[in-house]
C-alpha cells in the first residue's frame, strides 16, 4: 500500500526542493543508525496479500470500491486497477502459535470479504496473475480512484516518453512450442495484472543487512516453490510471470537509457550490503523522485526535540522503487523501527500454501543469518540475481546455483539444503513444533510432488487444449477449477488434474 498524494501538479522548484528534503532526510537516518533507538524486540512478522475480482463469467470485475464498502474493514484497501484489492494483516510477533493463529484470522477475514464481494456481483481469487485479463482492462480509466495512482501513471510515461513493451517468451507448454508476447502498453496497469504475497519481518538495525542478505539468496528457489502466474494476455509464459511483468511495466527507461544501463526501478540490486544505509543511499543517488511531494517536519529538528521523524520524502521516494526484497522505515507506537519486505512471492493458490511459504522463507532466511560462514559471502550477488529469473521462468525445471553444491534442481536444493535448515531457523525463532512441521510439510510434499499453481495450470491448459478447447475457453475452465479448489482449501500438491 504507497503513501497518498495530495498535490495537483509538480514544478521545477518542487523537484529541488524534494531532492534536498529526501538528501536531509537520508542524513537524518545515518544519525539515527548511529545514535540507536530503534525498536529491538524479538522479530515480528506481517503480511499483505493483493487479491483479483472477477465476475460470474470469470472477467475481471472493476468493483473494488464496491465491494470495499461492503467488506468495511480498514484491514482491506485499494490497489493499481479497479479489478484488485489488498489486505494489510495485523503484524505479529514470529514465535508460539502466531502462526497457526495467523491462518485461522485469514481464513475468518478472507470468509467475510468473500462473502461482501458476492453481495456486490464478484467473487474473490489468490491468483498470481489473472487469466482473463485482455489488452481493454488495462485502459488508464480502469486505474483505481486514488490520485496517487493517477500522478504514478503520469509521472512514469512522462520519465520514459513513450509507450511500454511488453515482451516476453514463455516456457512451453507440455507438447507445445515456446509462446511470445509483445504488447505496447499506454498505461502502468498491466503491472495489476500480477498479485503478490508480500512478507515482511521487523529487525534491529544491526541484522538487517545479514537478514535482507539472505532474502536475496532465497529469492530464486522462493519463486520457483511458489510460481503461480504462467499466464497473461492469453498467452502461456514464465511460470512466474510477475517478475518480468512488474519489471516492464512500470520501466521508466527507454531503450537509450537501458543501453547506459541506468538502473530500473523493479530492481533486484547490484551488491551484497553491510547496512540498511547502503540501500536507501542507492535510492536517493540514482533514482529522480517521481513524487516529489515535500512535507513540511524538519527531520533534524524531530530528532532534536526527541521525536522520531516522519522521514516522509525518504518513505515515499522509497515506495516508488521496487525493489524484490525492500528495506522498510517505519514508525509505531512513536518508535521507529526497520522491516524487509519480501516481494517475490505470488499470491494463492491457498491460505495453507501462503503459510507454507511464509514459512519457509522465515525459517530459512533466519538460519542464513546464524551461519559462521554466511552463504552470500559464498557467492556472487550476480548468482543471486540469475536465481531469481531461473526459477521465475522455469520453476522446478530451473537450475539453481548453490555455494558447496553448484547447479541444483530447486527441489533437489530444498529436499537436501533447505528445508532442514527452514526447520532449524523455526525453532531458533521459537515457533511451535506443530505450526513448523505442519508448514514446512506442506513446502516437502510440494517438492516432491513438483506441483504448484503454475504447474497445475498450466498441464490443466495443455489438457483441455488437446481435447480441442480453444485457448479462451480453456482459460474460463481452468479459472473455474481453480477457483473451486482454492475456496477448497487443500494445499496445491494435492489437487487433482482437471
């Protein structure tokens, strides 16, 4: 969810003075880095989930809204396009019985919000990316009504000056050839397209870098495990299709400035850090605001007079770089304290496999983190980076790179590597036995099944293709099974072909 934005146009002077305030705000965080403060309790852990609408004839649905009022619950909010929502969990502390109390709570809360979209003519789905989306649902009117979503459509077509590609080529599927989609897009909405599963984890300052290290390590085998977006515009394309799409979709770069290689805005990062400086230093030295609201607190004179400063300029030029695994400022309870926010991951296909996923990015960044010889000193940071698209394209047919085992199937590298040391980062992190075994049970069993929403979509497609269905009909039926089973509630290794 991004910061508000309430003025009506930006001037050449506001750009200045929005530099300045962001560069002070920065200088006010390496003061407060150095003086202490922050929060230091245990690790707490939360969660948004970005959810899709859609009608009875399984099209998108542009009610959000509608049935936002209907749901009324300030835990619920708006996101890009009309057709997407987006629950913010209450955060809690990562240890005990959070965890399965957590799941209880989503199933109660997303029970409710099902109920109040079908009151309004929809019907909710944990979907990676929606299916039946086309070219005329990602028309700017189709943009949420929330002026900061307007201004960042604005703002990113008037930095690149031209319209977005779209252009991709997919992993085939069973039996077929290779499929390519190149679609010019004059709006950021195909970026709603994707839905993701956002974790993130509270840390004292002094383990952020080690734990943000890690994330970046796990980011590869964490979409390959989870990969549940393989199609878009019809077409079939990488198993986990979000991160090229979330990439291309809000690029702010021609092709002349890529050929520079000025730096994207969807970024996975250049270098292994040793603070949580280095990453918001990154944001203000090579980024130009593309909000640049200014706001009126003076950071220093917060400091000064014993408040924790809002940093507001810092936040919201932070909140329009994507980074996949993001350092987060934030303030509660008037003590500031710092997050990872984990964006890799979709959403769905169930509340279990959401668990489950949480679960074991969780268990086994935390053992990253305690060990000796911290595996991203093993490793090149491009490694990391080459994961990451390896298991976003291929899933469980990528090959994965592993410091002590070289190139690894993902669920060779969970079953052997992974999965026990999730397990001992659990209980480290003093989360119940039942909660851990029952998770990271479901994370084996998908391993071994190699099944996960995209693998049951797409051989589902592939199926009713060969039956003779047309493409557009046998995305309707493949949508309405997964639907079925998702409401269902089993977790995906176990669904039954289609």
């Amino acid at each position: 969810m991004g910061h508000n934005v309430t003025s009506e146009a930006f001037s050449r002077e506001d750009r200045q003075r929005y530099r300045q305030k962001v560069q002070r705000c920065l200088d006010a965080l390496e003061r407060m880095l150095t003086e202490g403060g922050f929060a230091k309790s245990p690790p707490w852990m939360g969660l948004e989930i970005e959810l899709c609408l859609v009608d009875d004839k399984l099209q998108p649905a542009m009610l959000n809204d509608t049935v936002l009022e209907k749901i009324d619950d300030p835990c619920y909010t708006t996101e890009l396009g009309q057709q997407n929502l987006e629950l913010n969990v209450r955060p809690r502390p990562l240890r005990g019985r959070q965890s399965a109390d957590l799941e209880t709570e989503l199933r109660e809360s997303l029970t409710a919000a099902g109920h109040a979209a079908q009151a309004a003519g929809a019907t909710l789905v944990m979907i990676g990316t929606l299916p039946t989306l086309r070219t005329e649902h990602f028309e700017s009117r189709w943009l949420t009504h929330n002026p900061r979503y307007r201004k960042l459509n604005d703002q990113i077509f008037a930095a690149r000056g031209e319209e977005m590609l779209l252009n991709m080529e997919g992993a085939p599927l069973p039996g077929q050839r290779p499929e390519r989609l190149r679609s010019l897009q004059d709006s950021i909405l195909s970026e709603s397209a994707g839905t993701s599963a956002q974790l993130h984890l509270q840390v004292p300052p002094e383990n952020f870098a080690a734990n943000w290290n890690a994330a970046q390590c796990l980011a590869g085998v964490q979409v390959a495990l989870a990969a549940n977006s393989p199609f878009l515009l019809r077409k079939a394309l990488w198993h986990e299709t979000r991160i090229p799409l979330f990439e291309q979709s809000t690029d702010t770069r021609p092709q002349e400035l890529k050929n520079q290689g000025v730096r994207p805005r969807v970024w996975f990062g250049e270098r292994w850090i040793t603070s949580i400086f280095d990453l918001f230093e990154e944001n203000v030295r090579y980024f130009p605001g593309l909000l640049p609201e200014v706001d009126d607190e003076d950071p220093f004179e917060a400091l000064d007079s014993g408040r924790a400063p809002k940093l507001a300029e810092l936040r919201l030029h932070n909140g329009t770089i994507w980074r996949w695994n993001r350092p987060v400022y934030d303030i509660m309870d008037d003590i500031p304290h710092l997050r990872v926010e984990n964006r890799v991951l979709p959403t769905g296909p169930t509340i279990i496999d959401l668990m489950a996923n949480a679960a074991f990015f969780y268990g086994a960044q935390r053992a990253l983190t305690k060990e000796d010889r911290p595996v991203w000193t093993q490793m090149s940071f491009q490694a990391a980076e080459e994961n990451l698209y390896s298991g976003a394209r291929h899933a469980f047919d990528a090959q994965l790179y592993w410091p002590g085992i070289g190139w690894v199937p993902p669920d060779e590298l969970v079953l052997r590597r992974l999965l026990p040391m999730a397990h001992e980062g659990l209980i480290d992190c003093g989360v119940s036995d039942q909660s851990r075994e029952k998770y990271l049970g479901v994370i084996e069993q998908r391993c071994l099944a190699k099944r996960t929403g995209s693998t049951w979509q797409r051989a589902t497609v592939a199926r009713l293709e060969a039956r003779g269905v047309d493409r557009d009909a046998a995305l309707v039926a493949m949508l309405r099974g997964y639907i079925e089973l998702s409401e269902a509630g089993e977790p995906v290794h176990t669904w039954p072909d289609y």
